[in-house]
C-alpha cells in the first residue's frame, strides 16, 4: 500500500530567496518566509528557531554553522541546512524530494545537511 502523502510546514529564513523562487516546494508543501511572509526579519537565530518549533514548521536555512548546534534542543520538527552554492532551482528540487520521501517525522529533532555533492 502506497504510503500518504505528508504536506509539510517549511519556514524558509530571510537569507534565503522569497518561497516564489521554489516553485515546486511552493506547490506541494506550506511553505512561509519569515521576512516576506511572516514580517518577521532580523529575528536573532535562537528567536527564529523558536518561531518555527511554535509554528511547527521545518525551519530550511544557509546558517548550518548557528543553527546546528540548536537542532533537537527544542521539540522540533527539524531544520535543514543547505549549501549556499546551490541555485534556487537546485534547492527546490532536492528539498521538494526530501519532503516527499519524508514521513511526517522523519525530519524531527534533526539537522539534515543537503550540499551540492552528489
């Protein structure tokens, strides 16, 4: 029996491009930008990390070095770090797959690391 989709909750943060640019992402999941969506840009990283585990949202971030160290900390549902040497479309398509073969829990308490290494 095929597995049921999950519709993620994603808060992308401010360093990143506004949730139009992931397309796909944008599509298939509840995505937020704490910036353009939420208002709330310039949050210092652990007030950010707090938005997103109140909002229980995937909180996706170029800040591996700062927020890695507050993943699970919190009762969250994860944060995913990405290489600022990926492209929006490149981010779109292997975070869109992530989530797709993500059960609905998969992501909690973790940091996932997605860099431009195949």
């Amino acid at each position: 029996m095929p597995r049921r989709f999950h519709k993620h909750k994603v808060l992308l943060d401010e360093n990143l491009s506004p949730r139009t640019a992931f397309p796909s992402l944008n599509s298939k999941f509840d995505v937020k930008h704490v910036r353009d969506d939420l208002k709330r840009g310039g949050l210092p990283d652990p007030q950010l990390y707090q938005l997103a585990v109140k909002q229980q949202r995937i909180l996706l971030t170029y800040n591996t070095k700062h927020f890695h160290q507050l993943a699970g900390t919190l009762n969250d549902p994860g944060i995913i770090g990405i290489s600022p040497h990926l492209t929006s479309a490149q981010v779109d398509t292997k975070v869109t797959a992530l989530l797709i073969r993500s059960t609905p829990n998969a992501l909690a308490g973790k940091f996932t690391d997605l860099t431009g290494e195949t």
